[in-house]
C-alpha cells in the first residue's frame, strides 16, 4: 500500500503556540472556515505522494542525506497571506522570516538529492510558508473582507522557530482531516557557528 509522503520541518513548541493563538483570532473573525489542527501544523519542503516502499527508502536516504550536510538555522513565524486569487482565496498561510536563504539551500539540496533518486522536480518554485487552512468552498463577501483586513494587518504571531533536522513524514486522509505521523527525524550534521 503506498504511503503518503512528504518531507517537512516540525515546528518548535513556541512557534506551534504562537499559532495556536493566531488560529483562535482566525477562528473568531471567520467562525465558518475549518483550521488546521496546531498539532499539525509544518513546514512541507517536498511533497511525495503516495510511495512503496522502495520509494520510501530512497525519499528517507534523500532526506537522511540533505540533513548530514547542513547547519542549523532559525526562522521566524511572520504574518498572514493568501495563495489564489483576492476575491477566492484557495489557502490561507503564515508567512516565514529569518534565514530563509538557509532554508532555500536546504530545499534546493534536498529537490536535487529527491530527483537524483528518480523522484520528479516540482514544477512550482518553492514559496515556504505554513497552510492554516484550504478553502474548498468561496467565501462570502463580509467575510472575505475580514480575512483581508487579517491578512493586511500585522500578526501577533511571532516566534521563533529553530531548524536542526528534517522530518519525513506521513500523512493520512481521515474524514476528520488529515494525520501527519513522522516517520524519520533526520537531525542536521554540522553544527552551528
């Protein structure tokens, strides 16, 4: 049976709580929209699909390789935005500051290592962020309003988020959302400094 697969980072406990709080505010100013869960909440750095089990091996030894050569790194969650267009927003993210030249070399040694294993390069340019939500269906006028009046303003949800290893990672569909289990930590090999 093949495993849905992605390689992410796992946030850190102060970055999950900063979302926690950012998720209640979303939550009040759009009570109809469904949040992700804080606890699932990630970074994606490649997105995999369902794999066998050899698959799964190589995306593992990819990730396993990509870590043993980088250093740790910290971002920060910063502010609120859309993917889609204005009047029908398709996802709702927080946005990432701090080294994110780190983390785009990161993501780019791991693409390379995903595709010399056979995995197809993603046609989409990376754009990190963390998915709050996916809309399925358009929002109303008022309340595309609030999102954009939140996503215009400044966050309150700033925290810091170390970056010291990678995570594969599975991912179950449930009818009430979906489940993301690690699978493998993949700490980073060099040290900071």
């Amino acid at each position: 049976m093949a495993t849905r697969t992605f390689i992410a980072v796992e946030l850190s406990e102060e970055a999950r709580a900063a979302l926690r709080r950012e998720l209640a505010r979303l939550a009040r100013a759009l009570p109809s929209v469904r949040w992700a869960a804080p606890e699932s909440l990630h970074l994606t750095l490649a997105f995999l699909g369902g794999l066998d089990d050899d698959q799964l091996a190589e995306a593992t030894a990819a990730a396993e390789e990509t870590a043993a050569s980088a250093s740790p790194f910290t971002l920060r969650i910063e502010g609120l935005g859309t993917f889609g267009p204005p009047h029908a927003p398709r996802v709702v993210w927080a946005g990432l500051a701090g080294d994110l030249r780190a983390l785009t070399a990161v993501q780019g040694r791991l693409a390379r290592a995903l595709e010399a294993r056979g995995f197809p390069p993603d046609e989409r340019p990376f754009a990190p962020h963390i998915t709050l939500t996916r809309l399925k269906d358009r929002l109303a006028s008022d309340a595309l309003q609030r999102l954009a009046s939140l996503v215009g303003s400044p966050s309150p949800a700033k925290a810091p988020l170390p970056v010291h290893a990678l995570a594969v990672m599975k991912s179950d569909l449930l009818r009430s959302g979906a489940v993301y289990t690690r699978l493998r930590e993949c700490p980073f090999g060099r040290q900071a400094g």
